[in-house]
C-alpha cells in the first residue's frame, strides 16, 4: 500500500488477510452479501462481498429496471445461462480447497457446508 500511498509507509501488518474470506458481525450472513443503491435513473451502486450475490445484485438492477420502464415484469429472476461446457460443484469445492490450503488457511473454509453456517 506504501508504494501507492505514501501515508502507510510505516503501517505494520497486524493480521493475516483473508483473500476475500469475509467476517461477519454477529450471526446474520446476510451482512456479508451485497448492497446496491441507485442514484436517478442510470445509476447504480453495488458491493459485492461475495461471487453468490450476483445474482442477487442483478435481481436488484432488473427490478429497478422493471420500476422504471425499462424491462418488462416478465423478465424479473429469468436466469437463462447459456454454456457449453458445466462446471460441477465438487470441481469448484476441490479448486477453492486448495486456495485455502495453500493460503495456510483450514480447508473447510472452502466447503460447501462451510457457507452455510
């Protein structure tokens, strides 16, 4: 940080980073998700904290969009992802295990019934 501001040239590490692993307050995950605010018509500000809040945010949008005349309703959480190749959960598990692993951070960070507490 000191090489592009200046002021934290004597900052001192205090803890390990988290790469993105966020801490909640208390038991409410859903401080850890994403906010959205819009300023008039074609503006929105997100915050996303986590890659599942996407979704989420772009409900947000369309329904803002679908408010303003924009979209039509039918439009409103109409999730159609074309791909030609599926990426399978487990594939995904395994890959975020080892970025835990080799951050020296628990494996079961990365697991499924981890994000779910």
């Amino acid at each position: 940080m000191a090489k592009y501001i200046p002021v934290f040239k004597n900052a001192k590490v205090m803890s390990k980073p988290l790469y993105g692993a966020q801490q909640i307050p208390g038991e409410d995950a859903t401080l850890r998700a994403a906010d959205i605010s819009f300023e008039g018509e074609r503006y929105a500000r997100c915050e996303i904290v986590k890659a599942s809040s996407v979704l989420n945010m772009a409900d947000a949008i369309t329904k803002n969009l679908i408010e303003l005349g924009y979209l039509e309703e039918s439009v409103y959480k109409r999730r159609v992802f074309k791909s030609h190749t599926r990426v399978k959960e487990a594939d995904i598990e395994h890959l975020a295990q080892e970025f835990a692993s080799k951050r020296a951070y628990p494996k079961s960070i990365a697991s499924r019934s981890f994000s779910q507490i």
